[in-house]
C-alpha cells in the first residue's frame, strides 16, 4: 500500500509539473541562443523579449554585426563556431555564406507564407535561407528641413543629382551597409554598370556625409543633420511612425527582396534556431514587423490586415519593386568589388568628388541660356571624367579578378595588402587624376561664360 502510495503522489506530481510547464516542457530547446546580426536595437529588443517570453528557459543573444562585418565574422570563427543563427535584410550576404559552406538547410514548419513576394523567391530555393519580411530602398527627408531649406521634394534618384540638393544628402558606404549594398547593386543593375556609377557618383558629389552605419542615415534626417537619406524602407517607415516629421519614398528604380534568417553551421543550439525561425514566421511574430519602432513588411499576406492605414502592400501594389529583376547571382559574383570600386571612388575621395562635381554644376549653370561650343564641350568632358569607372562590368564579374578583393577598408588608412592594394591603388591614381582635371576644366569653362 506504501509502494502504491508513493507511486500515486509521483504521479500526481508529474501531472502537476505538466500543467505549470505546459507546451514549453513539450517543445523543449536549449537555454541560450546566439544571432549575428545587422538590426538596430529596437528590433533586436522587441524580439529577444517576446522570444524569452515563449521560451522562460533560454536567454536570446544579439551579437550586433554590421552584414560585411558579420559574413567575416562567421568566416573566420568557422572552425570553433559559437553562433547560431545569421539575421540580415540583404539576401546576397546569405548567399555569400550559403557558397562558403557556413549554412545548413531547414524546412519551415509555419504554413501561409507565399513561395514569393513580387518577382523574388521568399527563400532560398535550395533551403539553406528564409525570407521573415520584405525589404524596398529608396529616399527618406526631413519635411520640416525641406520646407526651411525651400527645397523640393525628391522623388526619384535622378533628383538626388541636381544642384539643389548639395550639401543636403545623406548615405552610408555599401562595405559598412549591406542593405546600401542592395542599393547601390539596384540601381547598377536598373541602370546598367557605367550609367548606374555614373549615377552613384552624381550624387557622391551632393552628399553632405557618408555615415559610418546605416543606423546613421535616418538618425541623421530625424535630427535635421541633413535633409535627405537613402534607405531600407523600415528606416523610414518607422521614423515616420514613432513621430519624426519624416516622409518614405520608393523611386520608379528599386528592388523588393526578402529579408533573411538562416542557421549557421554547427550551431551549438539547433533546436532554439529552429523555434525562433518558426515563431517569427508565426502570426505572433509577423505582427511583431508592425511595431511602430519596427515597420517592416511582412512575408505573411494576411499580417497586412493590421497594418496602418497608408502602409505598403508588395501583395496588392505589383508595382512596388517591379522595375528591376534582381539577380543575386550577379550581385555575388562581383560583391566585393563592388563595395571597393565604391569606396576608391567615392568614399575615400568624397572631397574631391564633391569639389568636382560642384564645379560642374556651376559651369552648367553659367552655360544655361547661352551659346558657347567651347565651353559646353570642355564641361562634357569634365562630367566625362568623373564618370568614369577603372574596370567594365564583365571584369567586374570574373572569378579570378573577384576573388582578389577579400579585404575591405573600415576606413582610408586601413592597410590593405597584396594584389587588391595594387589594383585599388591604380583604382586611385586613375580617380584622383581625373576629379582634379574635371574641376579644372569645368572652372575654366565658367570663366569662359
């Protein structure tokens, strides 16, 4: 009667150990679970918070990572890794990752996520990604700055060339940002290489700063620092939403890409991964996106019923990223070169590009209105040089070329060895030459007029 006894309370305690524990004792994971990541805190908080929320045994760690510096991260701690998740807005950085060996595949168990969002796979179509929201770029401001400033409001990236806005524009590098990446090989590819550089460079020289995160962007048109941003769409967005006077804009020439979230590589808590890929896919989690400090676009259709009035809709506006068909094997091949081709050009020799393209403008504004062949073909000349790029698209892309560029600058006196600092070095020469013959032509064109 003892043994049955005790056997009954045993029993019992189980049965009452279950019901205080519930489905987080059937659904154990781990006690800990570590993400790389680009995101700001507001999102990384509000996520980490509701996680630990469902799971009270696991702590969420957010190991904060610009993308570049995240993919390299994981690179290199690849031997005796301790991370086990990669979460970032730009797909090519995953797949960057993917073509390394550093990802391992996962089906995702949530049902109603639509196989894509515009022309885009939402993940990657060999399993090793998946897509958690959507992603558009283009222009944010500062409405009471454009309004003290009586500046015009930008609408499409042609607008961010013209003369009235230097000194008013904001941007961070493509090898600090990799959703600056995403727009910088947007409009490459929109646009084409030589018209797409010709068009970053343009308004390179309108830039008031190149910010050194991405966070720094819509900090900078919140805080009226400068009027005008490029960026992710949710910067915008959320500004907007958490009361800055702030308005978004997506121009005729963007992109709509997932947003991602993979498993690394001999993750040391796999099963902690897995429920956080399925609880931000859940209806929880997606309307977890519309936080106000948040705002992101999520994958699922049916969150955008609780969306904000005015909110966009990639599943009812098809025109919403529909000018440019990315192609994500393109942006990888030449990833890297990219992100140098951008700071040898721009970044590292912002003041010259700036002098110059200012002499420009003011050469072209003396000439309006007036008749004078020499002078008009001695600016053609300067914009010329300016517009100039050292490599053609097809080098660009080239395996052997590519892989040289595997070191990028955090800034101008970072020392880069070996073949990339010979090549980025006649990148240089060729581009500082030309900045200073471009201004002088341009400044003896004024005199002429």
């Amino acid at each position: 009667m003892l043994k049955r006894s005790l056997a009954g309370l045993a029993g019992a305690l189980a049965t009452l150990s279950l019901a205080l524990t519930g489905p987080a004792a059937a659904q154990a994971i781990e006690d800990k679970l570590v993400i790389v990541t680009s995101y700001p805190p507001d999102t990384t908080t509000t996520f980490k918070k509701a996680f630990e929320k469902k799971y009270p045994g696991t702590t969420v760690e957010m190991l904060k990572k610009k993308t570049t510096a995240g993919i390299k991260y994981l690179q290199e701690t690849a031997g005796n890794n301790t991370s086990d998740m990669f979460w970032a807005s730009a797909p090519d950085a995953f797949e960057v990752l993917k073509g390394d060996g550093l990802l391992v595949k996962y089906k995702v168990k949530v049902k109603g996520i639509p196989e894509k969002v515009g022309a885009f796979p939402v993940n990657d179509p060999d399993g090793y990604y998946k897509g958690f929201a959507a992603s558009g770029y283009g222009i944010m401001w500062n409405t009471r700055y454009l309004k003290a400033k009586k500046l015009p409001v930008p609408k499409e990236w042609d607008d961010l060339t013209k003369p009235v806005y230097f000194g008013h524009v904001g941007m961070s590098a493509p090898s600090r940002s990799g959703t600056t990446h995403l727009t910088v090989e947007t409009l490459l590819q929109g646009l084409g290489w030589e018209k797409g550089w010709a068009l970053w460079k343009a308004i390179g020289g309108n830039l008031k700063t190149i910010t050194e995160r991405s966070f720094g962007v819509p900090d900078g048109v919140n805080t009226g620092q400068f009027g005008i941003g490029i960026v992710i769409d949710f910067f915008g967005l959320s500004s907007k939403a958490s009361g800055y006077p702030v308005e978004f804009r997506y121009p005729t020439v963007t992109t709509l890409v997932p947003a991602n979230i993979a498993i690394v590589k001999n993750a040391p808590h796999p099963k902690a991964a897995a429920a956080f890929i399925e609880f931000l896919l859940s209806p929880e989690g997606q309307a977890l996106l519309l936080s106000p400090k948040i705002m992101r676009l999520p994958i699922n259709p049916a969150t955008y019923a609780k969306a904000p009035a005015g909110f966009p809709n990639p599943y009812k506006d098809k025109s919403l990223g529909a000018e440019v068909k990315f192609d994500l094997a393109l942006s990888k091949s030449r990833y890297n070169v990219v992100n140098s081709l951008f700071d040898v050009m721009i970044t590292y020799r912002h003041d010259e590009l700036k002098a110059a393209v200012r002499a420009i403008q003011e050469a072209e504004a003396a000439l309006a209105g007036k008749s004078n062949a020499e002078a008009a073909a001695l600016i053609k000349e300067a914009r010329a040089l300016v517009d100039a790029v050292p490599i053609d698209a097809a080098k660009a892309s080239q395996p052997d070329f590519a892989k040289i560029f595997k070191k990028k600058r955090k800034k101008k006196t970072t020392k880069i060895t070996g073949r990339q600092a010979e090549i980025e070095r006649e990148w240089d020469d060729m581009v500082k030459a030309n900045y200073a013959k471009a201004k002088a032509l341009a400044e003896k064109a004024k005199s002429m007029l």
